[in-house]
C-alpha cells in the first residue's frame, strides 16, 4: 500500500495515450483485506490498489484533501482511478471533490450501509437510529479505533456518555470467522449493548468493483 504525496498538484485530466485498461483503486485502508479478496476470487489483475491510512476516519475532514492528492500523484498511470470511499463523515465534500477531479466513488453514506447494500441499509436505517456497527475491520481494530481514541481504557465511566443511547450492537461480517464472532460478542458486552450478528459478505463493494 502507498501513501498519498506531500505535494498538491492541480491537473485534472486523466492521460490515456498508450491506454493499458488498468484501473486504480484509491481505497480507504480499512477496505484493503476485503478489496485484496475480491481481486484475488474474481482474477481482477487489471485492477491495483493503494490505500490511504484507516485513521483518517477519525479526521474525516482530512479525506478529500488526500485523495485529491493520491489522484494528482497516480492519474499519470492509470486509465481511471476509482475511489473506495463513500462519504464517511465528509458531508459530501469527497463526492464534490472527486466530481471535481473526474472520478467515480462508491456509493452510500458510509461502509456500513454499502457492506448491507446501500438499498437495505436505507430501508432499514430509521428503525435502527441507535445502534452501532462493526465490520470485521473495526472489530478487529476495536480497541485502537473506539476503546482507546474514545479513552474508555482509562475512563470506563466515559461509556454512558457516549452509549448511553445507543440500542444494540450489529456486526456485519465480511468473512466466516469464529474468532472475529467471538470478539464482536465480547465488543457488545464491553458496551452494554445487545448484539445483533448479520453476515452481509461483501454487499455493494463486490457489485460496484465488478462493474470496473
């Protein structure tokens, strides 16, 4: 995986002299193990990935700076650049900039709802304002980007504050893992919240990257 450039260059068009057919995926580094997956089962060759570092997810705002500068850096050498992000946090300011830029992004307000399907999630949403989700990423990660960030480590009594509201617990897996289960499971009780277990496979990722 590479990082975006320190630099910000301002050229929007993609070259395509000596087209090749190879297509960048401009990913968020919590999708790579379910992107690097789907290449390997589908013989997707013609498609690269690099990521962009998972933590931006705790600064949202800084999402669409980055891309603009990993696509500035790499549109050179590709056909087309495809960005694995939905909106996560950015209130539309990454569609806007990838608008800008002439690029394509994933549908949907988030991972959540295109893992579920973005048309189910949306079904589902309003009856479930208040529940938090983990996918096998954050469950995986749950200690350094919800326990730790949120100081629940040294301040458990910070748990009502921050879930005090919330109504359960819903892993969506990606994978068949009895391990990762078991950690979700734990995750719930670590919160106080019911858990709701949905395997939701790959959702929406596997249909928008097959249409690449």
């Amino acid at each position: 995986m590479s990082l975006p450039s320190d630099s910000q260059l301002t050229d929007t068009g993609l070259d395509l002299t000596g087209a090749t057919g190879r297509i960048l995926l401009l990913a968020c580094g919590a999708l790579a193990r379910e992107i690097l997956a789907l290449k390997e089962a589908n013989a997707w060759d013609h498609m690269d990935l690099t990521c962009l570092p998972a933590n931006l997810h705790l600064y949202p705002d800084k999402i669409p700076d980055a891309v603009r500068e990993a696509v500035s850096k790499h549109r050179q050498e590709y056909d087309d650049i495809f960005v694995v992000y939905a909106d996560c946090g950015t209130g539309g300011m990454l569609q806007k900039t990838c608008q800008e830029l002439g690029v394509e992004m994933v549908e949907g307000p988030h991972c959540y709802s295109f893992f579920e399907g973005n048309e189910a999630f949306a079904k589902v949403t309003e009856e479930e304002f208040g529940t938090f989700y983990l996918t096998d990423f954050l469950t995986r990660q749950f200690d350094a980007f919800v326990w730790k960030p949120m100081g629940l480590d040294r301040h458990p009594e910070l748990r009502d504050m921050y879930f005090g509201n919330y109504t359960k617990l819903v892993y969506q897996s990606q994978t068949h893992d009895p391990a990762l289960l078991a950690k979700a499971r734990d995750c719930a009780e670590r919160l106080k919240l019911p858990f709701e277990h949905r395997h939701t496979g790959y959702g929406d990722l596997k249909t928008v990257l097959e249409k690449l």
